[in-house]
C-alpha cells in the first residue's frame, strides 16, 4: 500500500473526515489532502512525506512508526529536513568540542561538575 492508500484507508475504516484526521495527527487538512491526492501542488509531483511527518502520521494511527513504514510498500520519504536537524545538532557538538578544548583542566571539571549537577536537578 501506498501513504495515499493507507490514509484513506484509515480514515474509511475510522470514519473521519480529511479535517478531523488531520487535527488528530496535528497537520492541517491541506497537507493531508495533498497526500491522499498524492500530487504536491507546488511541484507537481508525487507527494513526500518527510520523516517527521510520517511519524506525525503514524501516531495519529496509534501505529508505530515502523509499522507505518512496514506498510508503505513505496517507502518515498524526504529526509531533507532531518539532515538539517541532524547537521545542526553535528555542528553544536562541534562548536561545544572546540570551546571545552580550550579550557584549563580545573575549568573541565568544572565544566563536567555542572553538567551532572544540571541533569541530576531534572
């Protein structure tokens, strides 16, 4: 099955409408109107759900997100958007590398005895 055809499906079988499905998967209407017509109206082409939204998607379901995917035989994904995420995430870790680096020995300690005392207050 596709995306198009597991949403559809979904909703049949739950007797939603595209709007109420959409609140339940915290998307507007539109973006799952454009998935179920399967045509990205900006392009033209095939709709793609990123990663995040197809974990938006699954929940929405109370599926997993593996099970989603298992069911998707087409398995189009766009994971643009979490290789910026991820990139950003490489490039504090490498900005706060660079900084500890710098700093004294004593200063390191320090550092590290104010991380742990951060984490064990949560």
């Amino acid at each position: 099955m596709t995306i198009r055809e597991i949403i559809i499906k979904y909703r049949e079988e739950n007797k939603l409408s595209q709007r109420q499905f959409a609140e339940r998967c915290g998307m507007s209407n539109g973006y799952i109107s454009m998935l179920e017509n399967d045509v990205n109206p900006s392009t033209g082409r095939p709709a793609v759900p990123s990663l995040s939204m197809l974990r938006k998607l699954a929940k929405g379901m109370n599926m997993s997100l593996d099970d989603l995917l298992a069911a998707n035989e087409t398995l189009l994904v766009e994971l643009s958007a979490d290789k910026k995420a991820a990139s950003e995430k490489a490039a504090r870790k490498q900005e706060f590398v660079e900084l500890f680096d710098r700093l004294t020995p004593e200063e390191k300690k320090l550092i590290i005895a104010q991380m742990k005392g951060i984490l064990a207050a949560r």
